[in-house]
C-alpha cells in the first residue's frame, strides 16, 4: 500500500501539467520582436490565465517616448485571456508595448517587447 | 515589508478560517449528542468552543482588512498609505473576482459573529445555532479556495473542487486539534474517561483518518496542477516550500497515527493510565503547533509563483515583491 503510494505520488509530480497560476504572455499579435510591412489596427496579448479588467492594461510607445495607443483596452468577451488595445494608423518604426496585468488570483505581472513596421 | 504582512494576513486568514471550520466539525461530528447530554459540563465546553469560535472570527476579521488593503496596493500600484485613500478599494472591492469572494466573506464573518454572541449570551440557542454556524464555516472555508492559485488554473473545476476539500478535510483535522485539546483539558479532571468520552475522542480519530485520506488525494492533485515535475521541486522556492510543508505534514501523520493507537487500544473506559492520558494531551498539542507551521507554510506559498508558472513568456516580470 505505502509502495503504491509512493508510486502515485511520483507519477502525479512526474506527470506534465499544462498550468499557470499567474498570467504570463503566452502569444503576442504582433508577434515579439515581429517585423510588419503595414500598421497593425490593434495590438492582443494572450495570456496564460484570465485576467482582470479594472486593473490590467496595455500601452503602446514609439521610439519618442509618446503613447501611440488609443487606449481603449479592454477583454475580449469571448476570452477572458485575451486583452487587446486599438492603434492608429503607424508610421514606419519600432514600438514598444508594456503590459501590465492581475490574475484573478490578485498577482501582479508585467513585461514589455518591441516590433517595427517598415 | 508588504509581503512579510501579507504571508501573515495569509496565514493568520487561513488559520482562523480552519479553526472555525474546526470548532463547530468537531462540535457537530465528534462531539453529537455527548456534549448535550452532560449537564452543566456540557454546557460549559460549548462556551468555551463559542468563545473559541468568536476569537477566531475576530482573528478572520482583522486579516482580512489587512490582506484587502494589502490587495488594493498591489493592484493599484500604490503606496500602503495611498491605497484606500482614491478609488481603487471600491474598484478591487465590486469590479474583481478577489473582490466579490472579499464581500461575501466579510459577509460570512459579520453574520457568524452576530451569531456567535447570541450564542453566547443565550445557552439554550447554542445548539440551534450550532449547525447554522458549521454550515457559514464551511462557506467561509470553502470560498478561500476561490482566491488561491487554484482558481486562476485553467483546468476547472478540478483546480477549485481540489483545493476546497484541501481546505475542507485541513478543517475537520487540523482545525479540530484545538477543540480537541479543549474537550481532553475537561475529561483529563479524572482518570476514568467514561464511555460517552472515549465514544468522542474514537469518533474525532475516525473522522481525522477520512480528513487524512481527502488530504493525500487532494494534495496530489494539487501538486500536478501546480507543480508539474519532480525537477521543480528541487528548483524552485515554490517547490522548496512544498517540500517543507511535506515533510511537516508526514511529521504531523506520525503524531496522529500515534494518538490513532492510543485513542483505539490504549484508552479504557474506566482505568485509562493517567501517563497515557497526559501523552495524549501533549501530541495534541504538538499537532497543532506543527498545523499552525503548516498554515504558515501555505500563506507563503499563496504569494509565490506556482513552480509551473511562466514559462512561456519571452520577455516578462513578476512583480511578487510589490505585490502579492
């Protein structure tokens, strides 16, 4: 009995898990560091958890320093994971996106990355 | 110095949300009709258990203001001294899932303790009162599951439903040591245990023994969901964590396994050995001492990134020690 519990637990912790229990970046559009020949119309962030709206955010940034998004984000309905914002049209350049959000269980993360646009 | 107060708030939150969960499991399971039936001892041990009750709620109270504020802070981006002075308390308190679970267990507590002083005030309501309390405990128990990491796992409702009975069986057993310790300080006055309290303690064994099972079931799932591997646990402050909670935890099996064999073979109804009786009295307490390290260990791990998190990310910071 104690050997086939030892067994179980070493399957469970050897076993994989798909989870994450703070909302970390799991896919970009645009993709970090991507090259675009055109101006995006929105920038979306999956994350790895869903997140919370009162207090996650997105900002864009061009080389200057000035905030080029239009600073309207906001959940996707459909994907709690998924926070998007709406750009304008851009000039060629490098951005750079910040991001900041809560998981649900009140963690904190955040992280940027940059892409140009030809 | 923000998470130094938060693993407190944690724990302390957690330890007296056990405790309640404890006191009225052991009243309404262990203890049935043994404490009504024994007159004026009786009634004494239920005062002292709604005494028990009532500080433990005070102790939930006061951990949840300081784990809210702590929050607020953390979400805000603000100062401790900032933080419930604008408008981001009401925004965690009504816009965020932290929030809701937070208004339904200030809610809880508020109507628990109304209940609670009433049964203090008035003996003959205890025992109504008794199963309406154990039935808030439970919700309260139960509800901490919804701001773990558990729930932000995206493998629902196995993520929640393992961590509520996490919660639920640490509640029967560990939160059920220190009205155990209470009932065996009333019987310990003699030698001779008598039947109804032997009946007690073999009851309260039993149920521990379930809790035991739905812990190791339980903790397993737990483990997978926010572990992942064995690498991790050697790798990772969340893993090294666990381990120590493991290993406090198989320390914790020893000392009830032992009271196990006492309560079921050594103790007699009439000619208990009065070494045997003080030997159980101080694994009591030796249990509790090493659940409270426990608790201690599980509001540490609450505020740190699960060994699996985060993985994914190219370009990210965690901002634990900022926030919680």
């Amino acid at each position: 009995m104690r050997r086939s519990l030892a067994f179980l637990f070493f399957l469970v912790l050897a076993g994989a898990a798909r989870l994450e229990a703070h909302a970390f970046l799991q896919q970009a559009e645009p993709g970090v560091g991507s090259t675009l020949q055109a101006s995006p119309n929105e920038i979306k962030i999956w994350f790895t958890e869903k997140v919370e709206p009162a207090f996650s955010k997105i900002q864009v940034f061009a080389a200057s320093g000035q905030e080029v998004d239009k600073r309207d984000v906001h959940v996707d309905r459909a994907d709690p994971a998924l926070l998007q914002v709406s750009l304008p049209q851009l000039a060629a350049g490098t951005y750079k996106v910040v991001w900041r959000v809560v998981s649900v269980d009140t963690h904190v993360t955040e992280g940027s990355f940059s892409f140009h646009v030809r | 110095m923000s998470d130094a107060l938060l693993i407190i708030a944690r724990s302390v939150q957690i330890a007296a949300s056990l405790l309640f969960a404890g006191v009225f499991t052991f009243e309404v399971v262990a203890l049935g009709r043994v404490g009504q039936s024994a007159g004026d001892a009786g009634h004494e041990l239920d005062r002292q258990f709604f005494c028990l009750a009532l500080w433990s709620l005070v102790a939930a109270l006061f951990s949840a203001l300081l784990w809210f504020w702590l929050v607020v802070a953390s979400m805000s981006g603000s100062s401790l001294g900032d933080a419930l002075s604008g408008n981001a308390w009401r925004m965690v308190l009504l816009q965020t899932e932290f929030g809701r679970v937070w208004q339904l267990r200030l809610g809880v507590i508020g109507l628990a303790l109304a209940l609670v002083a009433v049964g203090l005030l008035r003996k003959k309501s205890r025992h109504a009162l008794t199963l309406v309390l154990w039935l808030l405990a439970l919700v309260l128990l139960v509800s901490l599951a919804w701001i773990s990491h558990a729930a932000a796992v995206r493998s629902q409702p196995l993520g929640l439903l393992g961590d509520a009975l996490h919660l639920c069986a640490a509640g029967g057993w560990i939160g059920g040591l220190l009205p155990l310790a209470i009932f065996l300080a009333h019987t310990g006055v003699s030698v001779s245990l008598g039947e109804p309290a032997l009946h007690v303690l073999r009851r309260f064994s039993a149920l521990s023994f379930c809790c035991v099972g739905v812990l190791v079931v339980s903790g397993l799932s737990n483990s997978w969901l926010l572990v992942g591997s064995v690498a991790a646990l050697f790798t990772t402050r969340y893993g090294a964590l666990l381990l120590c909670k493991l290993t406090l935890f198989a320390v914790l099996l020893g000392f009830g396994a032992r009271n196990r064999g006492i309560i079921r073979t050594g103790l007699n109804p009439t000619a208990t050995s009065p070494d045997l009786l003080a030997q159980l009295r101080r694994d009591v307490f030796y249990e509790a001492c090493l659940g409270l390290a426990v608790v201690a260990i599980v509001g540490w791990l609450g505020t740190t990134p699960p060994a699996r998190s985060g993985t994914s990310s190219e370009n990210r910071t965690l901002t634990i020690p900022s926030s919680v």
